[in-house]
C-alpha cells in the first residue's frame, strides 16, 4: 500500500490486493496507537543496537530488562518489525561509557592488585562468571563467586541463566551479608575482576562503590590478570563436574553449589594454607574477633 497508492491512488491498490477500506483503515490506526504506546522503547533498542549490531529479540530482552524496561517477546518483537530495527546494521565504532573511557585513558593504573605482593587476608577478593553445565551436559548456567585472596574464604556466590548484573547483585549482596555475620563489612576492601561489561556497568560500580564503600581493582588482560579466579573456577568445577552434571534444573544446580560451598570453605583442603581448610585457617589464624568464630563456623 505505502508503495503504490501514491502512484495509482487508494481506492485502486486496495482493489487491486482485495483488502477492503474499512479493515486498511483499521490497521493502520492500530499501528498509530501501537507506535504511541511503545515509543519508549524506541531510544533503548536502538541504544542497544548501536552497541550490539548483531543482536536478535532474545539478547534485546535482558539489556532491556536492566535498562528499567521489562516488556515481554511478544511486544518486543513487534516493535522490532513496526520499526524495520530488526534489519538495521549500525555503523561505526560505538561510544565508550565512562568507565570504560577512564579505563582507556588510564590503562593500567585502574588494577590496584599489582603492587600487593601479599595481600593481608580479607583484603583482596577476586570475582568472575564461568559456566556450569548440568542436566547431562545438555543445559548450562553461570556462577560468579567472590573469594577472598589470602585465606581462600568464598564469600558470596550466585548461580543463574545469564552472567548479568543481577547476577552479579545477588553475589555481591550474599558477600556483603556473609561479613556482616561476622561482624565486619566491604568498606575499604578490595574486588578485582576484567573489564566485562557488567563489571563497567553503572549499577555495579554504583554498588560497589557507593553502597558498600568497597575499591574496584581492574585486570588489564582479562584472566591473565585474574589467574586465582580462574583457579578458583578450574578446580570447583572440575571436582564437581559429576555432581551438577546430574542435577536435573537450575534449582537443584543451586543446591548443589551451595553444598560444594559450604564443603570449599569448612574441609576443603588447600596446600597454600598449611592444607587447612579456609575456614579452619581462618580459626587458627584468629583473623576474625573472637565473638565472630562460633558464626563462621554455623555459616559453613
């Protein structure tokens, strides 16, 4: 219709496709109302396109979803065909964010972690995603999990379908109420991670840095810089691989991270502590004050 009926007129290009006026009218006037209902989507997607060329509906969905935007596939669907944005390839180099600018300009000096030599235990705490495979094999999910440098402590973990913010929140949060079992809190203390996009996103930083009073230690070449998170992740799963292999959803994978958890940080043994477990090294260390000890030992 929008290509022929200037040239040949209304009247004729709806005869001529069989489309009678009334139901032409009718779905054009829903198309306004559908454009005047969802036009606040329309900055946020192209956003998200801008910086994603290659994104479907499926990867639009989460980005929207922490954007404050939580529509469902349906709508978002249709505003991607309404629009013609599910065709766009956008040009050009993106802009950075903020910090991801800052980390530019100031390369190296944004990892705090290379001049520790040793750090003092509860100090530096070390985070990434890795994946999970359960279900046979057949289905995957992702951990984050925040360990503690000097006494292998894990305190705070969180296991989901995507490796988002959210994600990282909930383990944050779960680290953040862990010290506070024990007395103690995240002000001043160190968490290292890449420059993943989450890790540069504001509701992280303003998280870490605003909320809980922590410092942000960047690596400046991915795992390379951040090789006892990536031991951490080689050997739990590798020692678990059988175990979450065998759950059979997300809800039994969270459980049996949990129990790895609390088997991590209450027997585990590890050679860099004497072949202590974090927890018995931390006990034997006396690095908490000891009205907390009885706690951290419940809480494993």
């Amino acid at each position: 219709m929008k290509a022929n009926a200037q040239t040949y007129g209304l009247n004729a290009t709806l005869d001529a496709i069989g489309l009678p006026k009334s139901t032409w009218y009718y779905w054009k006037n829903k198309k306004v109302d559908e454009e005047e209902k969802h036009a606040h989507l329309r900055a946020p997607v192209i956003e998200i396109l801008r910086d994603n060329s290659s994104y479907g509906y499926r990867r639009i969905l989460p980005d929207l979803k922490e954007r404050g935007y939580p529509v469902g596939e349906t709508v978002l669907r249709r505003v991607l065909r309404m629009w013609d944005l599910s065709l766009q390839r956008w040009a050009g180099k993106p802009r950075p964010s903020v910090p991801r600018g800052i980390l530019a300009k100031e390369g190296n000096g944004m990892n705090l972690v290379v001049g520790i030599e040793k750090p003092e235990p509860l100090q530096v705490f070390y985070t990434d995603f890795t994946t999970l495979e359960y279900a046979n094999g057949n289905k995957k999910a992702y951990l984050m999990a925040l360990v503690d440098d000097a006494t292998k402590w894990a305190i705070g973990w969180s296991v989901g379908f995507r490796p988002n913010t959210e994600l990282a929140l909930e383990a944050l949060s779960m680290a953040s109420a862990t010290l506070a079992d024990v007395g103690l809190n995240l002000d001043g203390r160190i968490i290292h991670h890449d420059q993943d996009s989450v890790y540069t996103g504001y509701r992280w930083l303003r998280a870490v840095l605003i909320k809980h009073r922590a410092r942000i230690s960047f690596s400046e070449n991915g795992a390379k810089g951040n090789t006892s998170m990536e031991s951490f992740n080689g050997h739990f799963k590798g020692e678990n691989k059988s175990l979450f292999y065998d759950a059979a959803n997300i809800w039994e994978l969270e459980r049996a991270v949990a129990q790895q958890m609390r088997y991590y940080n209450g027997k585990r043994r590890h050679s860099t502590l004497g072949y202590l477990a974090p927890m018995c090294y931390i006990i034997k260390e006396e690095i908490l004050p000891q009205p907390a000890l009885g706690l951290a030992v419940q809480s494993t």
